[in-house]
C-alpha cells in the first residue's frame, strides 16, 4: 500500500510501523514497545493481549498500549511510582473507555 500523506509526528509513524508489524508476524509488538521496550515485564503484555482479547474491542493492542503508556506518564508526574494494581487499574479504566467509544462510534 502506498503511503500517500506525510505522517505528522516521529510517533505517528512509529505507530503505523507497529500496528502493520501486529497484523502481520507480532501481535505483541505494539505493547512490548510501548509498555516493556527492554523485555522486563513480558508476563504483563501477554496478560494485557488476553485482557484486550477478552474484552472484545477492535481497538488494536499496539494503540491500546500507546494509551496505557500516555496515562502511565501522567500518573508518574504525581506520582513516585505505579505498582501492579495501579497499572492494572489503569488497563481497566481505558479499555472502558475504548469500549464506550467504540459502542458510541458503532464498532462493538
């Protein structure tokens, strides 16, 4: 396929690349960059992966990733650190969000 725009930000074509990389040989790689870049917390993407499956939004891994990283910048900014209920309760609250977007856009 062509790419027939300029991608707007540096981020904006890193997220093209992963999600083409999802559909076609790694699911996992969106959550892997944008929640354990150095591997370290491999168990969490593939609980997230199934979280996300079970939860049946469209919303690709690597986007809902990207998301769960945004807001886990935000809470370190007040924050010293996020412990795995905090993290956890951060998935749930944006795949909520996701699925009341999607529900709201028609997708579910």
């Amino acid at each position: 396929m062509k790419q027939d725009h300029e991608f707007t930000t540096y981020e904006s074509a890193i997220s093209a690349v992963l999600m083409q990389v999802e559909k076609l040989s790694n699911p996992l790689i969106g959550a892997q960059y944008w929640l354990s870049p150095i591997g370290i917390f491999p168990e969490s993407v593939k609980a997230l992966a199934e979280l996300r499956d079970r939860s049946k939004i469209s919303t690709s891994l690597c986007v809902l990733s990207r998301v769960i990283n945004f807001q886990l910048y935000e809470n370190t900014r007040t924050t010293q650190s996020i412990n795995d209920e905090h993290f956890w309760s951060i998935v749930g609250a944006q795949i909520q969000l996701i699925r009341e977007k999607e529900k709201e856009l028609g997708v579910l």
